[in-house]
C-alpha cells in the first residue's frame, strides 16, 4: 500500500512512525521474558541495519490498566538503555489508543521538523486477550479514536492475538491486517514469537520498498476479515 508525504515541502528522506504496542496485562506474565528478549532482538536488528533503522522510526507502548511509552521514538543510536517491561493489570485498551494517537501527533511534528518526509504511520498491536475497559464496549471509542478519518495522521492498524484474543476485537480494530493464532499455537509462546517475527519481517520488507508491507498470511495463523459486524 502507498502512502503520502505529511506534508507538501521537500525533503531530504522518507521515514515511516511504526509503533509497537504490547499487551502487557497479568495474562502475559508467563510471557515476561520472552517479550523482552524479542524487544532486544528487534532493536538489535535495527542497530545493526541502517537501511532499515534510517526509514523505520520505532516507539514502543505497553498497555495493561493504564498505557506507557517504552521507548519514545528517537535515534536508534541514541538509546542508552532498553527499558524492560512487566506484566501485571487488566486489558483496557481505551487508555492505549489515546496514547497511541498522543505519541503519533507528538512524533510526526517532531519527524517533519528534521525533514523528513513523513509517511501514514502503523501500528502494531500484540494482545492475548480481550478489552477489560468498563462499561462493556468502551473500547470501540479507542478503536474510533485511532481511525477517524478526520484525522490527517490515522494510521495503519495491524493486529495478532493469541491465547483469549477476541476476533472481532481484532478484525474492528485493524484496518491494514489482522491475524488470529490457530491449533497448538493458540496458548503458547510460539505464537507470540510468530506474531513478533512476522513484524520484523514486515518491518524489514517496508524498508526495502519504502512502504509499509504486511503478509497476506502467517503460518498457523488466521487471516481475519477487517469487516466483521457485532
């Protein structure tokens, strides 16, 4: 899919705001460690290639009972440290779509203002579970939120659950791809693994081509429709 420039004035490289954001609720504790170790992979990677690290500019955002940035969108070179992340809480998922759009806006200003041509940014959103916020369907305003076409920044909205992932959570709020993990993989870590591989991939094949690029199909995952009603 092709995407525009944030702006009308010249630049001197394209750059696309990628955010990913991990579920980090009590149901992912089992997952700690695995979680962390393929944050460091996926920095290492982009540390190691600046042909990708030159176009790909990565935030990472954890949400449980509340939303937290991770790791703010900067220089690859720049960062110090990788902060950790923990598991504990519930799944609301309205405190990370407003921090999600928060971080976007705050993000794009800060990309064009170093001149870069900025394209549609994209999130990818890794959850085991279904939305806790309260009342029942609270979430949908964070799914409006992040897709409102009045919005000149709405991104691109890719989704994988696993464990006791909701498809129509997944499908709604998705508009780019959403995958659902089948059979053995359903509860296990391999999913989570396939799920963070397969954005890697997306991330290093967008590189390639300047433009975002995601699977039409994961192995052992489902590819579900982005049109599914309540």
């Amino acid at each position: 899919m092709s995407a525009q420039p944030e702006f009308g004035t010249t630049y001197k490289a394209k750059g696309l705001p990628a955010y990913l954001v991990l579920d980090t609720s009590t149901s992912m504790q089992r997952f700690e460690t695995l979680l962390n170790d393929t944050l460091l992979h996926i920095y290492d990677t982009l540390f190691t290639r600046p042909d990708i690290s030159e176009f790909i500019h990565l935030s990472v955002i954890s949400f449980n009972t509340d939303a937290h940035v991770v790791t703010p969108m900067t220089d690859i070179e720049q960062l110090q440290n990788l902060p950790t992340v923990t598991c504990s809480g519930a799944t609301n998922f309205l405190p990370m779509c407003r921090l999600v759009r928060e971080q976007i806006d705050h993000d794009v200003e800060m990309l064009s203002a170093a001149s870069i041509a900025v394209l549609r940014p994209v999130v990818f959103l890794l959850t085991d579970g279904a939305p806790t916020d309260r009342p029942v369907g609270t979430w949908q305003n964070g799914a409006d939120l992040l897709q409102d076409a009045s919005w000149k920044r709405h991104p691109h909205i890719v989704t994988y659950g696993f464990g006791g992932a909701s498809e129509l959570v997944l499908s709604k709020l998705a508009t780019a791809a959403a995958y659902l993990a089948e059979g053995d993989m359903v509860s296990t870590g391999e999913a989570l693994s396939a799920a963070l591989a397969s954005l890697l991939n997306s991330l290093v094949a967008s590189a390639k081509v300047q433009q975002l690029q995601v699977p039409q199909e994961i192995s052992e995952f489902k590819t579900l429709p982005l049109d599914l009603m309540d």
